[in-house]
C-alpha cells in the first residue's frame, strides 16, 4: 500500500491511527458482531459511541454546559438556510461579515429569510484581507453577525475570535474547527461540515447556545430544527452513523495528541514552514495580508501560470495529491489540515524548491 501526501481540501486527509482503527474495528466493532453501518442507532452500542463524541468534543473543546452540541446532515450549505430558519427569532435582519465565497454563499441563503447587511467585506480587495474591525457597521437589532472564521477559498483566517457585544456571533467553521483552541462562549452558534478536520462527509456540527433555540420560523421541518433535535439527541431520525462515529475516533486522536493547544502549535509549525518559503522567493506567490493567513488553506500562484498544468503533473508524480487551487481563483492550494504531518508539509517544500529550480 502506498498512501499519498493529500493536501485536498475536503473531503481531507484523516488521522493514519483512526483510518487503522476504523479497519481493525470494520466487521466487528468491540465484540458487537457487527460493523458500526450495521448497527441501530437505537441500540445501547451505536448510543455509547454518539454519546462519547459528544462528549469527548465538549471536553476538547471546553464547550459549555448551556450549549448543545449537535450531529446534523445537509453539509454546511445545509446551515446556510437552517440557521436563519432557527435564528432570527422575530427580527428581520442579519450582518455578514464577507470575507470570501463561502460567506457569500451563506448571505445569499440568508436572504431568502432576512434582510442581509453586509456589516463589512473584503470583496473589492479579492478577499485578501479581514476587513478591519473599526469599520464594520453593526446593527444592534440584527438577529445575529455571520463569520467564516476561515475562508478556505482565498485562505483568510480570522486569527482571534471576533467580539461582537450583544448580538449573537455565528461562525462558519467549516475549515478550522478544532484547528486551535477558540472559546466558544463568545459563539452564539458554531458550524461546521466534518469533512476536513473532523471525519468523513455526511455529519454537519452545530454548537448552539440553548437560548437561542426553539423559535423557529413557521413551518419549518422538525429535522432543521435544532430544538427538536437538541430534545431528541440528533436522533430525531437516522443519524449519519459510521461518519459520526469515526468523527468521534477523532476527538479521541485530538485529546491523544495534546489536545487543542498542541494541535494549534503544531498548525502554527507547518503554516510557518510553508509561508516562510513562499515568502523567501519570487516564483511562489501568497497574495493574503500576512495577520490574515489561513493555518489550514495555502492558496500560491507560480510566477507562470503555463506551468501549472506541470507542477501538478511533478506532484501526482511525487505522491502529492489535491494541489489544484479552487476553480474560482485559480492557481495552487495546499491544505494542512489537523491530520496533515509536518513531514507532509516539508514534501511539499522540497518539491516546491526543486520545480522552481529546475523550472523557474
Ligand atoms: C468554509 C466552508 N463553508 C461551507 C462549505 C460547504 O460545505 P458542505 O459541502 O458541507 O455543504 C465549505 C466546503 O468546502 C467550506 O469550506
């Protein structure tokens, strides 16, 4: 077996150890006789597993008692329509603050429900930076401020939890939950597709303050939303078993590794190590404002775009995989995600060295 380098940006690279324990466990998981895909989600041992995710992610985490945790389908698209659905609890309006495609993607849902103010964005500047906060024009009536923290697109990264006051903060996650310690306390409700540092497609999380739910708008279905669900444990029908199980063999590879404080150091080592490089050079470009920078999406540009199509050739050849930017932008995106290695990283430096030698 010959496993690639994968810097794709989701579905992602998984933890080696929870891949070999997922196999080890496939055809009978801990003497039930069965594969977890096999099991009711009703039985005590498909409850024991969702039970302890929940757990372990409130642990790794430090998610608060008055916060439900949830365990969703529908992807964050889905979320895009559900939290407006949920969340605007009689008031009409709500501020995104655009800091790439997937914010606009979310405030274009939104507007099917609410009146959208853009508060602030960084579109006019492609998205390079985040927009300072001195400017952004908060409402004081708006049902909640939306946030990607990390824009996996353009690779911009909220570096710090933002404040917002009083109004509720909604925050996007999808690319780097987990990736550093955050405080959720200063969330109102927190996203994310499991697909790039949690597990594998099909289960959406969402950590909710308790307050926040159960004024949904009218008609809206029982399985979007979040008090219902919350009330039935994410079982309201069939939950998205295996990848919430093998979700919650993260967690415990998280707390295995140091938790989030080692995890965040060690993303901070690998964004280090390839930034530094892209920065040393000419034929490698970031255009991102450095305070910026995203620690889990390096988008690059090569100083000739004709050779693209051959530094992709050179690195499938290499065992480098999901390198091709986002087809919006363009160019190069290397994804370093929670499972990707240092090791994986300083491949991808050393292949960057040498085609720019032997080709810039
Ligand atoms: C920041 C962000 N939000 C939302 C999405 C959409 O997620 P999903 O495909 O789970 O709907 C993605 C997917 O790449 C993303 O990176």
């Amino acid at each position: 077996m010959k496993r690639v380098v994968n810097f794709s940006a989701g579905p992602a690279t998984l933890p080696f150890e929870v891949l070999q324990q997922v196999q080890a466990e496939l055809l009978d998981w801990q003497g039930s006789g069965m594969s977890v895909m096999e099991m009711s989600h009703r039985d005590k041992e498909f409850m024991s597993i969702a039970q302890a995710a929940e757990a372990d992610l409130r642990e790794v985490a430090g998610i608060p008692a008055n916060y439900k945790v949830l365990f969703l389908q529908g992807g964050a698209t889905g979320q895009f329509s559900f939290i407006p659905m949920n969340l605007l609890r009689g008031k009409q309006s709500v501020d995104f603050v655009l800091t790439g495609d997937w914010g606009k993607k979310a405030a274009k849902e939104a507007a099917r429900y609410a009146k959208v103010n853009v508060a602030a964005s960084s579109e006019a500047d492609k998205f390079t930076h985040i927009p300072d906060r001195a400017g952004w024009k908060l409402d004081p009536n708006a049902a909640y401020v939306h946030v990607t923290s990390n824009e996996t697109i353009h690779g911009v990264e909220f570096a710090a939890d933002p404040d917002t006051g009083a109004v509720p903060l909604v925050a996007d996650m999808s690319s780097n939950i987990l990736s550093k310690p955050f405080d959720v306390s200063k969330y109102g409700l927190i996203y994310a597709g499991a697909q790039k540092n949690i597990g594998p497609a099909g289960v959406t999380i969402v950590i909710v303050r308790d307050d926040l739910i159960g004024q949904t708008l009218p008609n809206t279905p029982g399985i979007f939303d979040y008090k219902q669900m919350a009330d039935n444990e994410s079982m309201l029908n069939t939950p998205p078993c295996f990848a919430w199980y093998v979700s919650g063999l993260v967690f415990k590879w998280i707390k295995a590794n140091g938790g989030l404080k080692a995890i965040g150091e060690r993303n901070a080592k690998k964004a280090e190590l390839l930034y530094g490089y892209i920065d040393a050079q000419d034929f490698y470009k970031n255009p991102v404002a450095k305070a910026d920078r995203s620690r889990m999406n390096v988008p690059f540009v090569l100083a000739n775009a004709e050779l693209d199509a051959d530094f992709l050739k050179g690195a499938k050849a290499a065992g480098l995989n999901g390198l091709k930017g986002h087809r919006s932008v363009g160019g190069m995106r290397a994804s370093i995600y929670n499972a990707m290695t240092l090791e994986g990283v300083q491949q991808l430096v050393d292949y960057m060295k040498e085609f720019a030698r032997t080709r810039g």
